[in-house]
C-alpha cells in the first residue's frame, strides 16, 4: 500500500495575506493534496478564541477525516495551543508527550513550551507509527526536542514530521539523523518551505525509519498559511 503523508504549520489557519481565520480555504488545500495522514502544527484546542472546539475538528468535520490535538501550551488570551493530526484512516492510538521546557532558559528569545503527538493509523491492514511536533526558537528548545524525539520514536514504521525551525544542516538533527532516513533529496531544486509568499529557507520535514521507502515528495506551491505544505508518497519497504 502506498500512504501519502503531508506536514503542514498552518498558523492556527491564519490566512496570510487576508490576516483571517479561514476554516474553508485550508479544508480546500488538505483535500486537494490528496494526503492520507496530515501532520497540523500551530493549531489551538478546544475552547480558545477561535472555535469553541479544536481546530483541528473543525477541519476534520469538513473533510470527513479523524483527527486528535496534543496540547502544548497555554497562551494567554487564546487558549490551549499545540499540534494536531488529521487521519483518512482509523487513529488507534494517540498522546501528547511533553517536551522539557529549558531550565534555566540559555537565551534571551521568546520561549514556548512544546510537544510530541504520536499516534498509530491503521489502513489496509498495515500500521504506521506517526511522530508530529514543532520545535522552539532557541538552541536550548531545539536539543530538548531531539532528546526528547530520540527518547519516545519506535524504531520501526515511523514518520516523523514537522516544523524543526532549523535549517537542514543544523548539527542539533543530527541523533535524529542517525535514526531516520530525510526525504528531502527527493524534493530537487524546489525544497523551500518558508515564508509561502516568497520561500528562502527550508524549515519543515518529513523523516522515515529506515522500513518505509520515500515514492516520491515535494513542497506545494501553496500561499495558504505562512509555510507550504510538504507532502510525501511513501510505502513500507
């Protein structure tokens, strides 16, 4: 069977150049790109300025998807913020797995408190493992991410994905890269994934256990959120 995955920071669905909340447009881009399994980061819980339930539902309810939020952070004014999964397929399992805040805090940026969602989806009687998260601003942010990825991937039929805020030479992925296989090489020329109006650096990723074999994968020239979807066809080896 061949699963088509897609990482997506979509910026509590913030419509970037209107600055608007626009449920219908990001439920337009998910559909079209055909993905099976997304990974949602930037996106609130249920009960916060925005929707009285998850984003993540709202979105779910118009595609016809499963979907589960892992709660992060409380913002203040807003609400629970954190990351979020939509599922063609059954979600067997899921959590939320906390990522240590840095203490005491090594520098002087904006610092949020961060997360793991891992689930299981089950489809044609195969199981994939998926690990979506969003890593902080600061050094010290980024190596308790990747400890703390290191720490609670499976080993086997895994994908990993994610905004890592680091670019793809970033020595911090490097334990992540011992683990899991990139499929940026199959991205060619057009790998860029941030800002979506005019993309200069690469931010976002899609990483597989070594089991699961990368089809294909590119990033979608969309100017939805302030990233571009990255999208992946993938299948077990």
């Amino acid at each position: 069977m061949e699963w088509t995955v897609m990482s997506y920071n979509v910026q509590h669905f913030n419509e970037y150049r209107q600055e608007r909340i626009n449920y219908p447009l990001f439920a337009r881009v998910i559909r079209e790109s055909g993905a099976d399994v997304i990974g949602i980061n930037e996106c609130y819980g249920p009960g916060s300025s925005f929707a009285a339930q998850a984003q993540v539902a709202e979105i779910a309810q118009a595609l016809g998807y499963h979907w589960y939020f892992a709660p992060a952070a409380m913002i203040e004014e807003e609400g629970i913020f954190g990351n979020g999964i939509l599922s063609r397929f059954p979600i067997l399992e899921a959590r939320s797995v906390p990522i240590p805040d840095p203490s005491p805090r090594g520098y002087d940026g904006y610092y949020e408190t961060r997360c793991v969602l891992r689930c299981a989806v089950e489809a044609a009687g195969e199981r994939l493992e998926f690990a979506v998260t969003h890593f902080g601003l600061n050094p010290d942010e980024q190596e308790n991410a990747v400890r703390t990825l290191t720490g609670c991937l499976p080993q086997t039929r895994c994908v990993l994905m994610g905004d890592f805020n680091v670019l793809p030479d970033a020595p911090v992925l490097v334990p992540i890269r011992s683990r899991l296989v990139d499929t940026a090489p199959l991205l060619g020329e057009d790998c860029l994934t941030f800002p979506s109006d005019r993309p200069d650096r690469k931010i976002d990723y899609i990483l597989l256990s070594a089991d699961l074999e990368a089809l294909s994968a590119e990033i979608l020239p969309v100017t939805a959120a302030d990233h571009r979807p990255y999208r992946a066809r993938i299948r077990i080896r």
